[in-house]
C-alpha cells in the first residue's frame, strides 16, 4: 500500500477547506436568512432588553475587499448583510414615540477575518431612513441607556457609515426642551489643494422648542462616527433663531459621549432682554436692541462645570460692554470673576436691568414702592435675601457713564466685590463736573439690618458743570472740594442716612458767583429788580467752607461761612436726615452801605421736599416799623433809612479759612487714609484778622 506524500496531504487539506468555504458560500448565498429572523430578534432583545425587530426582508451577499486595503487582505470576500424594516423598542415611560431607533433599511459590511480574534469589524454600515426618538425625565433618567452585561468579550469597530433623511427627535423634561432635526451625512470638505478633510460629517436643520419659546435652525456636526472614539474633539457649527433671539456657535465638544469639554464662539442678539425669559427663566426687563459675541469656555471638574466668557463684546442700544467674565461652581457659593470695561454707558439703556432706573420708571413697571408722601430720601429696600447666592470679584472700567438729565460721570473705576453677603465698592472713583470723586463703599448684608460705610472725597468740582441746566449759573467759576465719613444702619438710603453718625465737610475755591442768586438769598429786592432787567452780573467768592458733625442722623453746623467782596454769610444750625427737616439761621451781613436793602437774619426750616426759607419776622418787624414811623412823623424819604444798610462786615482771611482745606487736600485723597477737613472756628478766623490788620 502507498503512503501519502506530505504534499499530498497538504493538497488534499488545501481543498477540503476550499470545498469547505465553497460550501458555506453556496449555503450563505442560498439559505433563506429569513428564517433566522425570529432567533436573532429573540437574541438581540434578550441583550439590550428592549424589543429588537427585523420586520422586513433579511439576505445576505458576499462581494470583494476593498482596492484601498493592502496585500491579499483585499482579495478576501466579505458578506454584505440587507435587513428591511428594523427596530428596536424605547421604555413604556416614553411619551415620544415607541421606537427608540428605526430604519427603513441597513447595509452592513462585515469583515470576516477579524471575528477570529473576538473583534467585529464593519467596514461599511449604511442606513436608509433613520428615525431615532430620545427622551430624558427631569430625575435624569433616559431612554437611552440599555441592558448592562458586563464587559463584553467582543470589540466592535465601524469603518465607514452613511444615512440619508434621517430624523431625530430629543425632549428633555429637565430643561424644557423639544427639538426635532431632519439629519443627512455630508461630503468631506475640499482643500484649495482638492483633498478632503472630513471635519463635518453630517448636516442638519432645527425645530421645536425651549421654555416654550420656538426654536428654528440649522448647521452642521463632525461624523457620527468619531462620536465612538474616545476623547474625540467634536466641531459643531450652529445658528438657531430662539423665540425673538437669534444665536449662534461655531467650535467643539470634547469627548461628547460623556461631555467633559466646550469650546464654542457664542453669539446672540435680539430686540429685547427681556424676550430672554423663555431661555433663561430669568425675568429681565424691557430694554433696546442688544447683542453679544465672545468664546464659550466649559470645562468640567467633577460633577460641576466651570465657565469662562472670554474676550465678549456686547451693546445695549448705544452702549458697551467687553471683557472677560468666570463663573466658578465653588462652596459654599459660586464665585462670578473678570474685567470688564466699556466706552459708553447710558443708563436709559441698562438702567432697568441693572435696577438703576427712577423709582417713577419702576413704579410704571410696578416694580417699586409708592415714596411717601413728604419723603425726599430714596426708601426702596436693599434685598439682601439674594446676597448670598454668589460671591463676586469684577473690576469695572468705564469712559463715560451717561445719565439722562443729571451730569455725566467719566473715567469710571469700580471693584465690585461680595463675599459672605459683603457688598464693597472700593474703590468706586469717577470723574464728575470736571473733577474727581474717590470713594470706597461697604454695605454688610450679614445681620437683618445692613451696615453701611462711606468714604467719600470730592476734588476740583466746577461750579459751572455742577449746575448745567441754571441759566443764573452760566457764568460762573470756581471748584468745589468735599469730604465724607459716615457711617449707619438700616435696608434703604433713607434708613441709612437717619441713622448715620461721621462728618462731613466742603470747601469751594476763589472763583465766582452769579451775583443774582446771592441778592435773592439776602432779600436785596432793588438789586435783584435791577439785575432781572440788565441781565445777571457775577460776583467774586472769595471762599466758603462748611463742617457738620453728624449723629444720630442729625447734622449739626460747626462752621459754615460764605465770604464775597459784597457780603459775609454765616448759617447756624441743624439739618435732621431721619425727620428730613431743616433749622438753620442764615446771618447776611453786607460788607459796604447800600441803599434800598432788607438784609435781616433769614430761617430755613420745613422739610427737604418742602423747604419753607424767609426772614424772621423779629428784625424785619423793627426795620419795617421804624421804617412807618418815621414816614408818618418826618417824611416819607426818611422811611428809608432803616432801609439803608451802613453796618460793614469785616472781611474773611480767606487764607485762614482755606488753610485746612489746602493740608487736606495736599493729603492723600484716598477715602481709606484721609479724613474730612477740621472746622474753621470763629476764633481762627478773628486771630487771622488781627494779624492782618497789625
């Protein structure tokens, strides 16, 4: 008997496993798939535990590798698996749709030579029809999360894939939003040299809505495919129109599987702020045409996220805003931080939103309370319930902040800081009437009753821009400096103020008056006639300076002297910031005779709102009486006697009365290091007379 040669026996095994492959070609080729269809439904249910469906035809070809692959590799057939009518069930809780996925048809290209090595390789998954319904409740429960098996022994890989006419519909309860996206693949992009870049990979339009508000849009993504890698960089590009706001992004997700990163060019605008209540949920107020446009960072760090919005600029009708802002999710409260700067602010334009609107706007609003009768003061309430809601660290810098009938503020420097209920502007200094204001500001929201704080200095004020809308004040010149200290307690400014105890002082410089406005206030009636007919004339202030020391709320005159080349006024007395009333004792005294005058001590009382000025009836009676009697008795030239004023003031050394507001001004003027100026006596003034007359 022969025995076989090893060449033979190779022979013979080569075509036992030729004939063997031919078989199972002849077998895939001919045996009716369809008959399967029960098992691996039953199968792939029992897998993902929702109800897995081939309703349609199911067959399988076999065709060539692809020419792109390498080597022999390519001559190796692979089967081509045709199913119709495919579906697989979403929970009974859904409220979108049965179906959690659908297709009209699925190609699946399968390699063959991986599955030797527990690796399913699809190199080709084409589908036609797509319909894919997800859902997510507002306990963070979704559709969308399957069966879980364990790790499994098998890997899955997907080469290529392509769909066209799909739609997916997405509602999730916990954010208010239903939208629905017709989806089809794209083409690679071409390069000015022709080769594709396959950046995006699908296109898609919008509809539906959020917070009730309807969504319109459009754009386009990466490929679904890069959506299985891991730590993919994801581009999206998408504009929407939300409501009456239009929106847009261009930029990437990192890792969109399990989102861990967002880097988005982020633009909006619309007519209205407050037209963002459907998206935000927060209840804004009317305001002019807005828009903004700046970088969208996320990065996720735990369970929160912290957020950046980098170099944004943004307008409210005719002003801006630009700079960076972070919002950082910390315990035990979120901290808000950056810079922010603008050239233009006007409040007509973002006075409602930032609550600095007239307590009259706000009652048109029916925001505000109705002020009370009698009440000058602002009583609107500090809401310090809301302090703690977030720590805050911005700096603000502004070229002009625009006011609708008061002086404009220039050179705005802000840092607004809140910390553990804290409210501190410091500092909060601006230009103002050709000057300077420096200040620092603290309000303590901790206790129900706020704690407030004031250092406020006023440097080089013109009178002139003090006072733009006085006709009589056109003329004149001068600058005005101020010093502050209070401190108080209480929820408004007027509860505030009526508590307040510190000082308060302001000096003005030589310069000039409207001479008008100074007759009337010593009840010159022939000058001031006189004046109304040729026009106002200006007269030289040589110096006024005022201290009042304030407790309690009640601010007493230490000194307050006005000193021109025509007379010297000293003014006595009290103002009471938590009754709103005045007392004061106004004393004229006219440096030189002068004819036809009624100069006499005046009062100034009633209340801020209400101010009753005019002269004590004492010394006006004497002078009148005197003035009758010599009438009757003599002649009635001589009635006018008691009217001619030849009592002569002496003059103020001004030197002496603007010495210390010189050495506090040479001081530093920051709020935190200086004090208000030490009060002028009558005594300093005296002794500095003397030694002018000597």
């Amino acid at each position: 008997m022969t025995r076989p040669t090893p060449l033979k026996i190779l022979g013979w095994s080569l075509a036992a496993l030729l004939a063997l492959i031919l078989l199972l070609v002849i077998l895939v080729l001919t045996f009716d798939w369809n008959r399967a269809r029960p098992y691996i439904n039953e199968k792939v249910s029992a897998s993902t535990g929702r109800t897995f469906v081939i309703g349609g035809d199911l067959h399988v070809k076999w065709q060539q590798g692809l020419q792109t692959e390498p080597g022999w590799r390519r001559y190796v057939p692979r089967p081509v698996i045709s199913a119709q009518d495919v579906r697989m069930s979403n929970p009974d809780w859904v409220t979108i749709g049965p179906q959690l996925a659908s297709a009209k048809r699925i190609d699946v290209a399968l390699h063959p030579l991986p599955l030797l090595q527990h690796k399913v390789v699809l190199t080709d998954l084409a589908l036609e029809a797509p319909q894919i319904a997800l859902q997510r409740r507002a306990d963070g429960s979704n559709s969308w999360t399957l069966k879980d098996n364990g790790p499994s022994a098998w890997d899955v890989e997907i080469q290529r894939m392509a769909f066209g006419d799909g739609a997916i519909r997405y509602l999730d309860e916990g954010i208010a939003l239903d939208v629905r996206a017709k989806v089809s693949s794209t083409a690679p992009d071409a390069t000015p040299g022709g080769a594709p870049v396959e950046k995006y990979g699908i296109a898609f339009t919008l509809g539906g809505s959020y917070r009730q508000a309807p969504v319109t849009g459009g754009g386009k993504a990466g490929a679904v495919l890069s959506l299985t890698d891991k730590h993919t960089v994801y581009p999206v590009q998408a504009h929407a129109v939300l409501g009456k706001n239009k929106a847009s992004i261009d930029g990437t997700l990192t890792d969109p599987r399990s989102l861990s990163g967002i880097d988005l060019q982020l633009s909006l605008a619309g007519a209205s702020m407050a037209d963002l209540y459907p998206l935000t949920g927060v209840l804004l107020p009317e305001t002019p045409d807005y828009a903004t446009r700046g970088r969208l960072l996320g990065k996720k760090d735990g369970a929160s996220w912290n957020w950046t919005y980098q170099d944004f600029k943004g307008t409210v009708g005719q002003s801006d805003l630009a700079g960076t802002l972070q919002y950082l999710p910390r315990q035990p409260r979120p901290l808000l931080r950056g810079e922010v700067t603008s050239q233009q602010l006007r409040l007509e334009d973002l006075g409602p939103s930032i609550g600095a609107d007239s307590n009259a706007q706000k009652q048109a609003r029916g925001k505000a309370p109705v002020q009370p009768d009698g009440k000058a003061l602002p009583v609107e309430q500090f809401n310090t319930s809301k302090w703690n809601a977030l720590d805050a660290d911005v700096k603000f810098t502004g070229k002009k902040l625009v006011r609708t009938h008061d002086i404009p503020l220039k050179d705005i420097l802000a840092n607004i800081r809140m910390q553990d209920k804290v409210l501190s502007l410091t500092p909060l200094n601006f230009g103002m009437a050709g000057g300077d204001i420096t200040s620092n500001i603290t309000l303590d929201g901790r206790q129900k009753t706020i704690a407030a704080q004031a250092k406020v200095a006023a440097r080089r004020l013109k009178i002139r821009e003090l006072f733009p809308k006085l006709q009589s004040m056109q003329a004149s010149f001068g600058e005005v400096y101020g010093d502050a200290a209070l401190t108080g307690h209480g929820n408004s400014i007027s509860a505030i103020l009526a508590s307040a105890n510190g000082e308060l002082a302001a000096t003005v410089s030589e310069g000039s008056v409207s001479q008008f406005m100074l007759e009337l206030a010593g009840l010159n009636l022939a000058n001031a006639v006189f004046v109304k007919i040729f026009g106002d004339k200006q007269v030289h202030l040589n110096c006024l300076a005022s201290d009042f020391a304030v407790k309690n709320g009640q601010a007493d005159v230490r000194r307050f002297v006005l000193d021109t080349d025509t007379a010297v006024v000293n003014i006595t007395g009290n103002v009471n910031l938590a009754n709103e009333t005045l007392d004061l004792d106004v004393r004229p005294r006219t440096k030189g005779p002068r004819i036809i005058t009624l100069r006499t001590p005046l009062y100034a009382k009633g209340t801020f709102k209400h101010p009753d000025v005019g002269p004590q009836k004492g010394p006006l009676a004497l002078k009148a009486g005197a003035a009758a009697a010599l009438a009757t008795i003599v002649t009635p030239l001589a009635a006018l006697l008691p009217l001619i004023n030849v009592d002569k003031a002496p003059d103020t050394d001004c030197a002496a009365v603007m010495a210390q507001a010189n050495a506090t001004r040479k001081a530093p003027t920051s709020p935190a290091t200086h004090a208000p100026a030490k009060k002028v006596s009558e005594a300093d003034i005296q002794k500095a007379q003397q030694e002018k007359k000597q």
